[in-house]
C-alpha cells in the first residue's frame, strides 16, 4: 500500500480528489450500524487509507472519534487541511501504527484493494477489541444505466492494461455479510470529468493521454446531457465481520 508507484500517484491529484471525488449515502452508515451492533457515535474508529478524508469527515459527523490512517503525504496534507480536528497516522493497512485491542471499527473505504489480504486482514483483526467490527466498503458504477454501462465498457478498453487485479474486490467468506445500497448524485459534466481523471489508471498516463480521452468523453456527454448536468448513480458493496 506504501510503496505502489501507482497509489503514490494520487498524492498530486489531492486537492483534485477531495473536489470530484463521490462521498457516500448516509444509509450506508446505518448499514454499517445495524450489522455492527452497536452504534459509531462514541466508538473509536480506525479509517484506513483515509485518503482525503471523505468517508472519514462521514464518520466524524455521526460522532465517532475517528483517527485516519494515511500513507501519502499529499494525501494526508489534504486530510488534514480539511477536517484539522480528526486524528491523523501515516500508516497502510498492512503495518497498522495502533494499538492492539484498542478500536471499536476498523473502516476501509476505497482502499482495500492497496493491501495485501494476507496482512491487512490479521492487522485490522489485531487492532480491534473483542466484538469490534471489520467493515470495507466501495462505490462502483451502476451498470444498469446505460450510459454508464456504455462508458465503463470505453474505460475497459482504453485503460486495459492499467486495470488493477484487485479493483472492486472485497473479503468474502464464512464471518463476512454483505450488503449492497444504491444511490446518485447530480453534478455538472466537468466534475464527473474530473471524477474519473482522479482514477489511478489516468493518473499513471500522463496528462496528455489522459486529457485526449477525457476530451473525447466531454463531446459524447454534451450530447447526451445538453443541459450540462448528469446523474452519477452507484452501488456500495459492503462487507463486515465482527471481531
């Protein structure tokens, strides 16, 4: 998780990142909750591979008192200019810097597939008390709309040889349930643009490919989408286990 090139890339999107990038639904949290057992206002909670803190600032707000873990320093940087009063480790998930037995969850949220299972998995187990909750969540396009099936299939092509072995892959097995919520956002055409342009994939291109495809991609959504606006829909898979 620390050393990739590639999750090192995102240090010089940050500030890009935390713009474009989507949050997630508030059922999502009451999820997590109802399959916990127990409630995140006052639990402690280890966000790991906060990034820029989107899922951590969600965390936060439902009272948790939550430390982020965060390897990349342009990252972390943007975390920390964001939500000042949220504890902040640079750590990955494969050397968790926390105490053991000491959190009530320990969270991933779009990062799981930065770890290596067989390490990341035994350290969130280590750092959990007993009866604590293992969570990991992730938004992936709903390819039920058409649109969107249509460009995800455009990305598969175009960045083939960049695709991550692990993108979308949860923990799956006896002690994991799973749920999966769906939802959207409206935002202009530039900021779902820009949303994609912060995947990793384009990031390692180089602006000047990447901006060729994205540029195509603006002329194909301006006809789609006259008024300048879409709607960005999604699935959350989550998975979580107790402790």
């Amino acid at each position: 998780m620390t050393g990739s090139p590639r999750a090192r890339s995102f240090d010089l999107a940050a500030d890009r990142y935390a713009a474009n990038r989507p949050s997630y639904p508030p059922a999502l949290l009451d999820a997590v909750e109802e399959l916990a057992g127990h409630r995140l206002g006052g639990a402690l909670v280890a966000d790991v591979g906060a990034g820029t803190g989107i899922a951590t600032a969600l965390l936060h707000a439902r009272g948790a008192r939550v430390v982020a873990v965060e390897p990349g320093a342009g990252m972390a940087a943007e975390l920390r200019r964001r939500l000042p009063g949220v504890g902040l480790v640079r750590g990955d998930g494969d050397r968790l810097p926390l105490a053991s037995g000491a959190f009530d969850f320990v969270t991933y949220a779009q990062a799981w597939h930065w770890t290596d299972p067989r390490r990341s998995v035994p350290e969130a187990l280590r750092v959990l008390r007993p009866g604590g909750a293992f969570a990991l969540w992730r938004n992936e396009p709903d390819v039920s709309v058409p649109w969107i099936a249509a460009e995800q299939d455009r990305l598969r092509g175009f960045l083939a040889a960049l695709s991550h072995p692990r993108a979308g892959r949860l923990p799956e097995g006896p002690g994991f349930t799973e749920r999966r919520l769906t939802w959207s956002r409206r935002v202009p055409v530039e900021v779902h643009l820009a949303n994609l342009g912060t995947q990793s994939a384009f990031l390692m291109l180089g602006p000047e490919r990447a901006d060729a495809f994205l540029g195509t991609e603006r002329e194909r959504l301006a006809r789609l989408f006259p008024d300048g606006v879409v709607e960005e829909r999604y699935v959350v898979n989550l998975v979580l286990a107790l402790r």
